[in-house]
C-alpha cells in the first residue's frame, strides 16, 4: 500500500512538472509570436496613420501595447519601448486637431468616429476632457464679447448672454447624452465651474 502511494504521488509530481513545461513552452511560443508579428504591427499602424485612418491605427497601437509586456525579457525590449512612444505620439499629433474640428460642427458621424477611436485605445477620458474644454471655451467667449464701452446698460446684455448660453448647453446635452450619458453630470459641472469661476 506505501508502495502503491508512493507512485501515486511520483505520477502526481510528473504530471505537474509536465504541466509546467506545458505553461513555459506556451509562454515562450507566444513571446515568439507576438516579437515575430512587432514590425508587422509598427508597419500597418505606420500605414494607417499615413492614411489617416485613425479607428486603424488605434487598433494597431493597442496590438502593441499589449505586446510590451510579454516582450519586456526578449532583447530591444527599450526599442520596442521607444517605438510605442513615437507611434502613440504621432496618433495623438493627429488626433487633437481633427477633434477639434468635429467638436465645431454638429456632425454626430464624425464625433462617433472619434468615440469609437478612443474606446478602442482604452477609454474616453481624454476625449471627454477635450469636449469639456471645447465647451469651456465656447461659453467664456460669449462672455468675453461684452464690451463695457459699447454695452452700456449691462442688464439688457445679460439677458440675450443668458439665453445664447442656455440654448448652446442645451445643444450639447443631446450630444453628451448621446455618448457621455453616464458623465454627463460631471461633464457639465466642469464646464461650468472651468468658464465663470474665473469671472
């Protein structure tokens, strides 16, 4: 019966040292995949910001981010390092100002592509900022118009000021209802506290 035992836990013991080589040559396999498949990946997001197709690029650019720890022991893991650096800055070189022209018109098409690019990259908080930004300026230029020189009678200004404001935020509550609903309390807090706390 010892002996019968004995071999049970030998099988045991041989099982698990199986599985772990399992684990380690599967671990490796990868690690080889994903160094093997890195310049393809640098290459089609190169090639995707070439084309402007920003949605691809941020595929891309999460494909290699994701690639950086599983690679961080093979060698030219600070290459690979330095590369996820460029490529990010170059996606957000192109991404701030296109962003910046959708946030000025009423397409909602296009403001959808960019939610959709930023969720791909791992979340929408930048962009959210960016809009509340954009919010922020739009309704501190409304202020900044008046013109104590021409206005003489400011209570007669405020009231169109007012009405011109609370028609924007009414625009945008659709639009961030539309992407931001569960932020859209935060959003507009921001906004408002960012454009007439200083005034």
């Amino acid at each position: 019966e010892n002996d019968k035992s004995k071999e049970d836990d030998e099988a045991i013991d041989q099982l698990l040292r199986l599985d772990i080589v399992k684990r380690n040559m599967t671990s490796v396999a990868e690690k080889l995949r994903q160094s093997e498949s890195w310049d393809e990946n640098v290459r089609k997001m190169d090639e995707a910001l070439s084309a402007g197709d920003l949605r691809k690029a941020a595929e891309q650019c999460q494909t290699l981010k994701s690639a950086i720890p599983t690679l961080e022991d093979l060698p030219l893991a600070e290459d690979r390092e330095k590369t996820l650096v460029r490529v990010q800055g170059t996606l957000q070189s192109q991404l701030s100002p296109k962003i910046e022209r959708v946030l000025n018109n009423d397409s909602s098409e296009d403001f959808e592509y960019y939610v959709n690019v930023y969720t791909t990259l791992g979340g929408t908080e930048d962009l959210k900022n960016m809009y509340a930004n954009h919010m922020c300026k739009i309704l501190r230029s409304k202020w900044d118009i008046y013109d104590p020189n021409a206005d003489k009678d400011f209570g007669n200004w405020l009231n169109p000021f007012f009405e011109s404001i609370v028609a924007y935020l009414y625009a945008e509550v659709s639009r961030c209802l539309k992407y931001f609903t569960d932020d859209i309390l935060s959003i507009f807090c921001q906004v408002l506290k960012n454009t007439f706390e200083p005034i």
